[in-house]
C-alpha cells in the first residue's frame, strides 16, 4: 500500500510503505527516501526562524539589518519585522531602491511587511524554503515525479524527474522544476517564476532570469535534511550567490490547514488577496 499522502492525492507510488520509488533511467543504487513512512514531515531548524544560512566560501544571501534586529512574538520584547540590510553590495541598484521604498513605508507604520505565508500566496522559490519553521513540509517520491508539499494551504511544488526544461515555460508561483537524483542528493533545478514572488522573507524581488539550483540531502543519521542551494539573476544580483536550510525530522501525520479564513486580523494588512470576480 502507498504511503498515505500518496493516497491522499492520488499518485500510484507502486510500492510498499516505507520503500523509495526510484528515479526512472537511474542506476541500481538507490536513490535517497525523503518520505519512507506515511506521518514523517521536516520542519525548519534554527533558532531564528525560517532565515537562509549563508554558505561558507560563497556569496552569502541578504541578511538582517544590524539596526533593525528582528525580534519575533512571545520573545518578552515588542515583537518586530525582518528588515534586510541594504548594504548588501550584491544587490542591483533598482531592487535597492525597491527595497529601501518598502523599508521606508513600514519603519514608518505605513504597513507591514506581510510575508507570502501572512498573506498566504504561494512563496515561489527559493522562498518556498522560508516555510515550515513550524508546520512540516512532506515529499511523495514516485518514478518520475518528487512533490514537496507545505500543508499550510496544502501547496506544492513538482518536481519532473530525468527531463529537460521546457524552451520557453510561463511564468509562475513555483516555476518549472526538473529533478534528478546524485547518489544521495536530489537536485532540482527551477526557472520560469513569476515575479509577484519574493526570494526570501525579506521580501527581496527579482526578474523573470530567476535561476534556482537545489541540493537536498539526509544528514544526522537521516534525522536531518539539508538543502543547499544556489540563486543566479543577473537581473538583480551582480554575482550568484547560494544559501543554506535544516530541517529536523517530525513524527507528525500529515494535516490540511488553511490560511485566508484563519488570518481575520482587523488590525493588519496583510494582503491577501481577494477576487473582485469569479475567475471561472
């Protein structure tokens, strides 16, 4: 029987519980099981919440402003927003001054720096990976596809196994992944985003050359997962620079939340969207 998630959306895995679906085209050695058992998930581990590690020897991500620490709720202070530090020299001028506009407004009250997941829109990538600091993401492995589901609002990456990218794909919330596996690591490599996504929580924008390189692999004596991973926009960034996130594995069965009907703050803005028409 297929693990339950594989169940719960349909995908024919074809083998028991608990066993990895090998990439097709792939040799006899097995590829790395990310989901062997039905209820195990990988929440987000460091201590100061869904950041991006920077990657040591390579050109770090947008970091937290020194002067404007961030400070999150039930910390015993007045909890406040992530704001980057625009010293950052990798940053292109027009997403400096993007940046600095929006800085400006919320140091100012204006508004808030709302997060895709406050303002629940899809997180894109590498954004993605800001998710689960406390709600797991699960994969289901099958022959020819890897999903990567975040249960907040139940949203998923594909990712295609062992295929070409598409010449010119449209632009979208998660953009066109293919995969392939290297001995224990899955790599997946994303073009084709939208630029309504941010690249990080610090609400750093990008151009539609957006080019994403991942490398996820178990680590701790698979009690860890590590994704290191590279971001290439000569759009917006002088050089590629690359990140770093840990998980830590859960034992917790999967579970639908949603996001929109639980966010009735009268008192914040954080953009969510709302459909002035049916868009059917």
């Amino acid at each position: 029987m297929c693990p339950l998630l594989v169940k719960r959306y349909a995908l024919a895995c074809g083998m028991s519980a608990g066993l990895l679906c090998q990439a097709a085209g792939q040799s006899n050695a097995p590829a790395p099981s990310f989901s062997w058992e039905p209820s195990v998930g990988w929440i987000g581990d460091h201590p100061n919440g869904p950041i991006f590690e920077p990657v040591p020897g390579r050109v770090p991500p947008v970091a937290s402003d020194p002067a404007h620490p961030f400070v999150q709720n039930a910390e015993g202070q007045q909890a406040s927003f992530r704001i980057a530090d625009l010293k950052n020299p990798n940053l292109k001028p027009w997403a400096k001054e993007a940046m600095k506009k929006d800085i400006d407004e919320v140091l100012a009250g204006k508004h808030f720096a709302f997060t895709p997941r406050s303002s629940c829109m899809p997180a894109g990538v590498p954004g993605f990976m800001g998710y689960s600091g406390v709600i797991p993401i699960y994969f289901i492995q099958t022959p020819k596809e890897v999903w990567i589901i975040y249960s907040g609002d139940q949203q998923v990456r594909r990712v295609f196994l062992d295929v070409q990218h598409s010449a010119n794909p449209t632009p979208s919330w998660y953009g066109e992944s293919v995969g392939r596996y290297e001995g224990d690591t899955l790599v997946i490599d994303t073009i084709g985003l939208s630029t309504r996504t941010f690249v990080d929580l610090y609400r750093t924008p990008h151009t539609e050359m957006l080019h994403v390189v991942e490398r996820w692999r178990m680590v701790n004596d698979r009690k860890g997962l590590e994704v290191i991973f590279t971001v290439d926009d000569p759009g917006t960034y002088d050089e590629p620079w690359s990140g770093m996130r840990h998980y830590r594995r859960v034992e917790q069965a999967y579970g639908e939340q949603v996001c929109a009907e639980n966010n009735n703050m009268p008192f914040f803005n954080y953009h969510i969207p709302v459909a002035d028409k049916p868009d059917f």
